[in-house]
C-alpha cells in the first residue's frame, strides 16, 4: 500500500476499489493508521527487501541505506544509489566464495511500522561482494540511470523529436518501465527539439537530460523505480509537518543556485532565412538574458548552458525565459534529520515550524536518505525554501 497521493484519492469519494482492493473509507483508516504509527513515541519501525531471483531476504539484511535526490543545478542530473548488507553465515547467496547475486538484479524496498510497510526505493544491482570472514554480503544499488548513463547512442532522432517520443524510445531499448509524464499532452508532447541530430555519441541519460533542458522538466525516478519527467517549478502539497518534536537536527547547509543571467549557446549559428526584426544577427549562435532587479538585489549571477538539442535561437529563447522566471530568487537549502518518515517523496511540499531555530514555512523535498537496521529507521530530507520572488 502506497500514501503517496492520498490527498487526491480522498477526492474520488467512497465507493470505488483501490488499486490495492480497499474501500476508500478502509483506505483512508489504513492512511491514519499508519500515520499515527509514525508519529508515536513508542513506534516499531519495519522494512523487507525484495530481491529478484532470490524474493524476500528481509531476514538476512543487516542494514540499509538509499537515496534518491533532485540536482537544484540546471546542469546534468544524477541519480540514487544505495547498499545492502546482508548476514549470509548458511551460504545462500554465496558460492565458492562469489557472491550469486548478480549485476542488474532489481531490488525493492518498502519500509514502514508493525510489518505494514510502503515503497520507499526501487533500483538495481550495480555490484556485490562476498566476505567470507564475517559471512556477509556488501550489495551496492542504483537507480536506473545507472542503466541510461551506460548505454550510448548518436545520429538521427528526427522521429524522435519531443522530449516524450526520445524518452520512450530510449527506455524501450534499456529495457526501462515506461515513463510518466506530468502534463504528457502538454510540453513533453508539443514542444519538438531545434535539432534532433546527435553527432557525437551521447549516454542516454545525457539525451533524457537534453529533452528535459528543452522544456524546463527533470528526471527523477520514483518509489517504485519508474521514471518520471516533471517540470522543474512543480511540487506537491502534502499535510505533513516537521517540528521540534520528530525533528532530530535541522541546519542550513548553502545557498540554492541563483541564475539572473543566462547564456544558452544553441550549436548551430543562425542562418539567412532565420533573421529576425528583435536583434538576432546573421551567423548567432548563443541567446543571453538577464533579469535586471535581481541582479540589482543580488549582484550578477550567470550561468552557461548547451545542448545539442536545443538548435535554434527560438529554442534558446523559450530555455532563458523559463530559467529567469524561476532561478532569481533567493533560496536555501536545508537538511533536516528524524526518526524515519517513509511516506514522503520528492517534490513533496511540507511544512516546518522548528522552534528550536527559528526556522518556519513550507518546503520542497529535494533529497531523501533512509538509513534502515532492524527495529531502527532515519530519514535525513535535504528542503528548498520558497524562494524571495521579487
């Protein structure tokens, strides 16, 4: 069971079957029931682990840590990684020493209270290791970038041309989940590339990145290890708050990035045909813009940028528009540590009140950290202020 968006389920009224066979009104007591688990004082935190071709090894792991997490940088994104370490003293994942778990297994791993547990991180196997000595296994994970980042690729893509056939095609070849699209009909459908010819070979997870550049989404995977494009200014609201009684520590950590002066460079110089009445010259190749009151409050932050994607000054345009619009303002970055909250997610918005600090207001989930042993769960959130908007 996942409480992801309870909120909007809550809007669909009684009466219709979840996914998980429940009732709304049976799922809405499952969603308080749980709640109310995290947030006692006397909680018994629990997690399994699924491992494919193995199923369950819950009983043999030791410990686990993953994270998943939302580069602030407009800049190529990375992806979560994690480990597992597994008590294996009856040999059943070991032989002659080699550890049988092999690269590109999947894993999942749910976490939650009294054995009701959600998800709360898919991804693969990148690598595992055997210890005879101490009878265990070292299991170190990634999300499915790690799949995208390692397969490369370059030519034509004109069938490809929008930021959702590319990503479709490119996890199809992966042999990825097919991704989810915030507003598929949208950007990730309308908006087509200014070049769709990759000279150079380029990893697929560079192309994903390039298409989102195009139309101011990320890539981020979710819970259940499917990736999801979505725009970068979006968040979802969630009722939850942190505050000095489930926070452990909470400091600031840097400012977020601040851009109020853009330079795209497009890669391919403007041609005759393309010249325009607003200041675009013969031969171009790069479009810069600059919100001027924030540079006058802040003092000049620029930032460069490229991709062969874009191609065109019209594509570079629309880029710097979008980047000035949301990279401004004032923001900061937090991390905030507590006993193990599974059901958030990124982009959750949620509220803080710690009094402690002083520090107060609504928050966006940038990073999550789970560190799971058994009968013990931390959570450590890297939170984007609401930014200065002038």
């Amino acid at each position: 069971m996942q409480f992801g968006n309870f909120e909007r389920v809550w809007a669909l009224g009684d009466g219709i079957t979840l996914g998980d066979g429940l009732t709304l009104n049976e799922y809405i007591g499952a969603y308080h029931t749980f709640i109310r688990r995290q947030a006692s004082k006397s909680r018994y935190p629990t997690f399994s682990v699924l491992l494919e071709y193995f199923g369950d090894i819950s009983p043999y792991v030791k410990s686990v840590n993953c994270n998943m997490m939302i580069t602030d940088s407009l800049h190529q994104p990375t992806y979560g990684r994690g480990n597992i370490i597994i008590y294996d003293k009856a040999g059943i994942y070991t032989d002659g020493g080699r550890s049988l778990i092999d690269e590109n297994f999947k894993v999942f791993i749910f976490a939650g209270f009294n054995d009701d547990n959600i998800p709360i991180w898919a991804g693969r196997v990148t690598d595992a290791k055997a210890d005879t000595d101490k009878h265990e296994v070292n299991i170190a994970l990634a999300q499915d970038g790690h799949i995208l980042a390692n397969r490369t690729t370059s030519g034509s893509f004109s069938a490809y041309n929008t930021a959702k056939t590319l990503t479709d095609y490119l996890c199809g070849l992966a042999g990825l989940a097919k991704p989810i699209y915030e507003n598929e009909s949208g950007q990730p459908t309308g908006v087509t590339f200014g070049n769709s010819f990759q000279e150079n070979n380029r990893s697929y997870w560079a192309m994903v990145y390039g298409a989102c550049l195009n139309i101011f989404y990320i890539p981020i995977f979710d819970v259940n290890g499917v990736l999801n494009l979505k725009r970068r200014d979006s968040f979802n609201d969630v009722d939850f708050l942190y505050n000095d009684s489930n926070i452990e520590y909470m400091k600031y950590l840097e400012e977020a990035e601040m851009i109020n002066r853009k330079t795209i460079d497009y890669t391919n110089p403007v041609r005759f045909e393309f010249e325009l009445g607003d200041g675009v010259q013969i031969g171009q190749r790069s479009k810069s813009a600059q919100n001027s009151y924030s540079i006058a409050q802040w003092n000049e932050k620029s930032d460069y940028e490229t991709d062969p994607f874009i191609g065109t000054w019209t594509r570079a345009e629309a880029i710097t528009d979008q980047v000035l619009d949301f990279y401004p303002y004032r923001r900061a970055l937090y991390e905030v540590r507590s006993p193990g909250i599974p059901q958030l997610e990124l982009l959750d918005r949620v509220r803080v009140r710690y009094e402690k600090q002083n520090i107060q207001g609504k928050f966006i989930v940038m990073g999550r950290r789970h560190e799971i042993t058994p009968g013990n769960h931390v959570t450590t959130d890297k939170l984007l202020s609401s930014g200065e908007r002038l």
